[in-house]
C-alpha cells in the first residue's frame, strides 16, 4: 500500500546544525502600508487564452470592504467580487481583453479600517513564440529524477533561514533537511549531459515549512514561492534558462490533492469547505480501487478521496470551485513565469475527479505543448490505463485527460522479470503480458517508465545486487515504448531500500564539500561505479542519436525458455533487436521465428560492446543478459 509519507507523524523534530543562515525572503506581493498581506495569483499576464482572473486578496478585515478599479484600465474590468466565510479574504474577478496592455492595474479597496490601494503587475507574455521554453517532454527524453535536498549543496548560505519550521540542517538523519539546493544541481548540468540525460525532474521546489520531513517537498506551505532554502523565485527561473541554455528540459513536481498546514492558506481557512473536515483526523484508506468501483461504498470512496494523506497534509477540497481555480491558476502561473516544459503530477489518484478533467483541460488548453505525466501508484494495467487518456468510455463521470502516467505495472514487471524464474505469467513473463495491455491507452508512448524511484527500493537493491542483471534493466529502460526515467544515483550502483528508514534518499556521494567519495567523477568511483556510469552513458547517448529507439514501432514475441525478445523499427530501414536472458544459464536463440521482423538482415553489431555478429541464425546469449543488437542488411 503507498504510503508515500505514512512515517511523518513518528518523526522526531528536526535537529539543528550550524551552518551560515539568512533572512526569510519576504512574502511575494507583501504590502505592509496597504494592510494587503497578499493576492494570489502575485502577478499576471495580458493575452491568456482565458481572458478571466480570480484574485484571492488577502489580509486583515479586508472581506469588510469592496474592492474597485481606481479609475480605468483599458481592456480590463472587474466583473464581480465574493466576500468569503473568513473576513481576512476577498475574491475579485477580472476580465483582461486581449486588447489589455501590461502595466500597474490600480485596485482600491473601501470600507473596514481604512481605503487602501494596491499596484496589481500585468505582465507581457514570454512563451508564445520562444521556442526555447514550454518544450513538452516526448519520447526523446531521458528523464533525470533527483531530489534537491539530496543532490548537490552548491550555496552553504541558504542551508538555514530564519524564520522557517524546520530549525537546521542534519546530515545524518534521513528526515531533516540536508542543504542540497538548486545552485548544487545547475553545478552538475555538466554531469547530467554526460550520462545522455535530457530532462531534469526535481521533487517539489515550492516552499514547505512543515517542522518535520519538509525535505521531500510534497506538503506544500505557498504555492507561488520556491522554497527559499533552495534559492529564490528569480533562482529557479534562472535555473530553468540555464537548463534550457544546456540543452536540457525542466519537469516540475506539482501536488494537487494536499497541501501542508503550517501554510497561511490552511492556518488562516478562505473557509472551512477548502479542506476536507472530519469529527477526528482521518487518513485516506489509500484503496484507488474506490475511484472506479462500480460496487464500492460511499463511506469507502469518501475516505480514499477526502481521507488525509498524513496529519501534516491537509486534503484539498476541489469540488469547491474556489479551491479549483486556484488551483489551476497557479499551475498556469508556474509554466509562464518559468517557461517549465512538463509537469509531474503527485497523488493524482486521490483528486477530485471533476477537478481532474478540468485542471487538465485548463492547462492543455493554454499550453498544448507542455508534457504532463501523473503518479498513478495503483494495482493492475487496467486501473492504470484508467487515469490515462485510454480507450474507455467515461466510468462515472470520469474521462481522464492525462496525456501519461508513470509506469508502475511496468516497473513492477521488469522487477519480477528479473528476480523470479520465468513461468507462463511469472518471471519476465509478467513483462510480456504487462506490455501486452498496452492496447488500453490511447497512446502508450506517453507513459513514463522507470526502474526506481523515491518511493521504492532502489532497483540496484531489488535485483540482490547482480551486475548482470542491473545492466539488463538499464538496457530494458532505454530501448522499450516510452519515455525513460532514471533516479538519482542509479547509475552509479547507489543502493537501499525504502522501509524501513528511508535510505533511498541519502546524499548524491560528492554533492557536500568534504565528502569522503565523489561519485560525479571517474576518479571518485569505484570499477564497477564507472563501469555502471558507463553502460548508462553509452546507450542513453545512443538512444539519443537513433531515432528508432523513441519513435519506432514496438513488436515482441512470446517469451520462451526464459528469453524475452523484441524490436524497435522504423520505415527508414532502422532495426534494434533486444533479447534479454532472464536465465541462471546461457540460451542459444534460434531466431527463425523471429522472421518477420530479421528477413533481409545479415549482421548486426551489440550496441554496448561494439561487438560485431555475423550470424544471425542462432544466437548465443549468456545468463542474465541483454543483447542490444543494431541489426545490419
């Protein structure tokens, strides 16, 4: 059962270690003379798509009052405005014609204290038209996941801030902050583009002042700030057009379903009905299965979806329309303040179904070229297929949207494949068979494959530590349907597991100054370290210079014996031909049946190794092994 952060209420307080430490960076949009604490969105655009604007206004009393357009603002009216449960809030409504300039919108504010005035930034887009942001992630991409606490510590000045929960810094506790920041992983671009990555996911950038475990990223206290321990708002920007400068992609990490109660938004309710209320505090039952059963209980449903992932994580209401459009405001805000190219979205199994499909269509709506791929951690490829777009009908209202979803019936099976014996379904059977729903998706190649992540045990673990069989996963990653993703420290044999103390989340080696190893060089690592580095290296660059690997087709055939095999191919004339041994001994392959797809071929040359072979009829391959084979006429 994914229980993502079930440990956090156990956890002990955050332990304190000297390091520099800085002041808290102000609140966005803070204005102290106005007695405006803040509005949400903190700024906006002229020329959206959607030319309609809901200003979240808060501070003290301000519900009391009215707000107005001081004087006139060509192209720009306010349409309504709604007073909420909690006076401290006011929402007003725009409208922004596409004949609007980017300017200073003057609001005034009348009745309560006194009136008060505020400058409210239009701004003038930036992505229409720049190739170089908002690229959408497809399957070219090789995806890079890594935590930023846990990476690279590149500015030791933002470790501690005053003013936030969590008191310091602690190394040698798995759940306190670490330092690691954005600085520590733009300093390592150089490292990544090494290894043939071409897409860098980090887990949530957004502040999360949570006392407790708030390195993870996943309880967010402002939606519209970058946690300040890892740089500013104008940092990740920057981080984002260096990326794009370095040939590299951003994915940003998004949580839709919660968010942490240390923030304003929860300490301080717009009103109660924006979090899901209980008599006493209620987990979700973690049963995805309730989404979509055509049996299932209401109180069963109720809890899976309105349920609190942990105490600290206060569950979103999004049938309020309220909360929806905040929601979906701020994830525009995000992709044209920063020009990201993708989104991962976090827990999207326990949101709002109605709230599903209109976030997603929001989002496609003004960015159709943005990647989006969701975490869909559920049990069986139909119920996955589900929350992709698929080739269902609408299940109880429900159509998803979601162009992708990551991977986990595959993930599961590569990891059965190569830890059981080979059976009818069991073994690297379940690849097959797992591979063969794929018929359930609109399109498959949209989903995100991995071997590990955050999560889960590290695969290098899983598979008891063989070489062998860690190289047959890698080769499996970056030649199957999709788009890969590899963790941090995955390819330099970085090992664990996730229960039960979180080890899976330790330190990049060589990240800190001072470091006792240095895993970023070759210097730093051991023989079967580089050795490691090197197979990830070679084919994910390969990959990236053949075509065929990304958008050919897929054929496979029936396991048998213990061997998998199949074929990425193109029109063009391109072949690669994969046979993976899942075997405790070497198998010869006769490959007539494999005619089809071999008839006009005499050679071929494995990829890894760059051995030549210049019989085809039959092939030798050793335990544990697979073949990358360029095929040659």
């Amino acid at each position: 059962m994914p229980r993502k952060y079930s440990w956090a209420p156990l956890l002990l307080m955050l332990l304190g270690a000297p390091a520099a430490s800085q002041a808290a960076e102000p609140a966005p949009v803070a204005v102290a003379k106005s007695g405006i604490t803040r509005i949400d969105p903190t700024f906006w655009w002229v020329g959206m798509k959607n030319p309609e604007l809901q200003l979240l206004v808060y501070g003290p009393g301000i519900g009391s009052g009215t707000a107005a357009i001081d004087g006139s603002y060509p192209g720009v009216t306010l349409t309504s405005q709604e007073k909420l449960e909690n006076p401290n809030y006011l929402l007003v409504n725009l409208r922004i014609e596409p004949t609007a300039k980017p300017g200073k919108l003057p609001l005034t504010f009348t009745g309560g204290a006194k009136k008060q005035k505020f400058q409210y930034e239009l701004r003038a887009r930036t992505t229409p038209g720049d190739k170089s942001k908002v690229q959408g992630i497809n399957t070219a991409d090789f995806i890079y996941l890594l935590m930023p606490d846990r990476f690279a510590n590149g500015n030791p000045k933002n470790d501690i801030v005053k003013g936030m929960r969590a008191p310091g810094i602690a190394r040698d506790s798995m759940f306190s902050r670490h330092g690691g920041d954005l600085k520590g992983i733009e300093d390592h671009f150089g490292y990544l583009k090494e290894l043939g990555v071409t897409a860098i996911w980090p887990t949530p950038i957004v502040e999360n002042d949570e006392p407790k475990a708030s390195y993870h990223g996943y309880a967010a206290t402002d939606w519209y700030r970058v946690d300040p321990r890892y740089g500013t708002n104008d940092d990740y920007v920057r981080f984002v057009q260096n990326a794009h400068k370095q040939g590299l992609k951003v994915v940003h990490d998004v949580v839709l379903n919660h968010m942490g109660t240390s923030g304003y938004l929860v300490k301080d309710a717009p009103s109660k009905d924006w979090f899901h209320q209980w008599p006493e505090f209620t987990r979700s039952n973690f049963r995805d299965a309730a989404f979509n059963d055509p049996y299932v209980s209401a109180a069963d449903r109720k809890q899976f979806g309105e349920g609190w992932f942990d105490k600290h994580m206060a569950d979103l209401n999004q049938s309020n329309p309220q909360v929806s459009r905040y929601l979906i405001q701020n994830f525009l805000w995000w992709v044209e303040y920063t020009g990201l190219d993708g989104y991962r979205v976090d827990t999207y199994t326990y949101s709002d179904r109605k709230f599903l499909m209109d976030w997603g269509k929001a989002i496609l709506d003004e960015y159709p070229n943005l990647g989006m791929f969701a975490e869909t951690w559920v049990q069986g490829t139909g119920q996955q297929a589900y929350f992709a777009r698929n080739v269902f009908p609408e299940v109880q209202g429900f159509k998803s949207n979601m162009p992708g979803v990551l991977d986990f019936q595959l993930q599961y099976a590569i990891n059965e494949g190569l830890t059981k014996d080979a059976g009818w379904t069991e073994g690297i059977s379940k690849l097959y068979y797992t591979m063969q729903a794929d018929w359930m998706y609109e399109d498959p190649q949209r989903n995100v494959v991995f071997l590990d992540n955050h999560d889960v045990s590290r695969f290098f673990s899983v598979v008891g530590e063989d070489f062998q069989k860690y190289k047959m996963g890698i080769a499996w990653l970056l030649t199957t349907r999709g788009t890969p993703q590899l963790y941090y420290g995955t390819e330099v044999l970085m090992k664990n597991y996730s229960n039960p103390d979180g080890k899976v989340r330790e330190d990049f080696p060589g990240g800190w100054p001072g470091d006792k190893e240095n895993r970023f060089t070759k210097a730093g690592r051991n023989e079967q370290q580089n050795a490691a580095f090197e197979y990830v290296s070679r084919l994910a660059n390969y990959r990236k210079s053949h075509p065929v690997l990304h958008t050919g087709k897929y054929m496979h055939f029936i396991p048998d014996n213990g061997v998998y095999t199949y074929f990425r191919y193109n029109e063009q004339g391109e072949t690669v031909m994969v046979v993976m041994n899942a075997s405790k001994e070497a198998k010869t392959v006769d490959t007539a049946r494999f005619a089809e797809r071999m008839q006009g071929y005499k050679s071929a040359q494995e990829v890894i190794t760059g051995t030549s072979l210049d019989n085809l009829a039959s092939l030798k391959v050793p335990a544990y092994t697979a073949w990358v084979l360029e095929l040659k006429k």
